[in-house]
C-alpha cells in the first residue's frame, strides 16, 4: 500500500506542474512586463497581493457557481491565497530590471 501511495506521488509532481507551475510563469511573465513599463509596481507588497488576489479568485471560480451560499467553505481560497502571496513574493524575489542594476 505505501509504494501505491509513493508513486501516486510522483505521478502527481508532473500534474502539479502544469497546475500550477505554467499559471505562476504566466502572471510573473505580465507582473514583470507591467514593471517594466511602470516601476511603480514593482514593490514586493504589490505583487503579494495580486498574487493573493488572483490565486483566490481562481479557485473561487474553480469550486463553481455557490457564490451566494452562505455556509461556503472558504478554506481552498484562504489557502490558495497565501500560496499565491507566497509564489508571487518568490517570483519577484527572482526579478531585477535594468534600472535595479
């Protein structure tokens, strides 16, 4: 029973990848064209909270239409946004423009 569980591990690092991986490339690709353009995102705090944002708003949208349900589970977008604080911060860590040196 716990090789089963060790390859389903391994199998899911690929999943999770795609999942995850190719979102955070994609919105650390615009965050940091947006900075480019305009350095006045470019704060830390500005990236963790788009991070935040958009991570939440996903996976809203991923537990589909019970917007107006009152006794929602909000546990998968409270976690979905510190992850997405914490990649965005990460991402950012990672960026310097020109200017920066």
């Amino acid at each position: 029973m716990f090789g089963l569980v060790m390859i389903g591990l391994l199998l899911s690092v690929p999943v999770g990848f795609l999942l995850a991986g190719l979102p955070i490339l994609f919105g650390g690709a615009v965050m940091s064209w947006i900075g480019y353009h305009a350095p006045v995102t470019r704060a830390p705090v500005l990236w963790a909270g788009a991070g935040a944002i958009l991570a939440a708003v996903l996976a809203v949208a991923a537990e589909g239409p019970t917007l107006d349900d009152p006794t929602r589970n909000l546990n998968l977008p409270a976690a979905c946004m510190i992850a997405g604080a914490v990649c965005a911060t990460v991402y950012r860590r990672m960026i310097t423009w020109s200017e920066d040196g």
